[in-house]
C-alpha cells in the first residue's frame, strides 16, 4: 500500500516539481542527454516562453542596453513579475521575416527555440509560410542561451 502511494505521489507532485521550467526532462530517452535537442524537437510544447526571466537577469548581469527579441510566449516583453526583471527599454521588438541588414551591427538579438527552428526548416510542398528566414544565422554561433529555449547571439 504505501509503495503505491508512493508511486501515485511521485507521479503527480515530485516529478513535476523537479522537472518545473526545463520540460527537456521528458522528452524522449534517446534525445534526452542531447545537448541540441532543440534540432529535434521543438514546438510551442516545448517552448512557451518559460526561459524570459532568465533572459532578463543576462540582460542585466551583463549590463546590456539594448536586445532584439523575437519570442514565443505570452508575456509583455517588457514586464516579468518582479521589477529586477524588467527588460523596459532595453527590449526591441523582432520578427524572423525582417531582413538582417535591418539589425544594426554590434547588437545582441534573443531568439525564441520555437521560432528558430521554424525560421531554418525545410518546408514540405505546398507549404504556404514563410521559411528559411533564420537560415542567416547559421553564420553566427549563440553567445549564449537564456535556459533552454532562448539562444542570444552578437552581431558583428
């Protein structure tokens, strides 16, 4: 009796709790030690835009001014619940179809997992999107990631 209740309880509320913010956790066994999962997986599931807190504290421990942000989730960009987080004036809105040579040079730019991936994949016939308007970053390598699914890159 108690091993299943045990069972039921680690099932319910310690799993969760322990995998809260980092879903990667749950993702396939094979992939799951991958570090670029996200060449594999990623959707709105995965990303949802848990990772802007953590963006906001890089922004600020790096004293950055200003950074481009093209983000999947649903928060203003520019509030997160507490005031250390805010990213007020140092957000500048982004979009995937926006050309490159519109990003000023020595500018930082977040971009969201989710829209990413979307921007550098192959699309299927008669797939009426845009694609391929990240594939310009393929030029670039992040500077560093925001958790899991937010990838920073410098342009130089």
């Amino acid at each position: 009796m108690f091993v299943h209740n045990f069972n039921r309880l680690n099932l319910t509320i310690i799993r969760p709790n322990l995998i809260y913010q980092n879903y990667e956790k749950i993702t396939n066994f094979s992939l799951r030690f991958h570090l670029s999962i996200n060449h594999y997986v990623v959707d709105s599931n995965l990303d949802w835009g848990q990772d802007l807190k953590r963006l906001s504290q890089w922004v600020n421990e790096k004293g950055i001014d200003k950074i481009y942000l093209d983000y999947s989730g649903g928060y203003d960009k520019r509030y997160y619940s507490a005031e250390k987080y805010y990213l007020k004036e140092k957000f500048a809105p982004w979009w995937g179809t926006r050309s490159p040579e519109e990003l000023p040079k020595g500018s930082y730019l977040a971009v969201s997992a989710f829209f990413l991936q979307r921007g550098r994949g192959t699309p299927i016939p008669d797939f009426d999107q845009p694609s391929g308007y990240y594939n310009w970053l393929n030029n670039y390598e992040p500077i560093a990631r925001a958790g899991k699914s937010i990838f920073i890159y410098y342009i130089q």
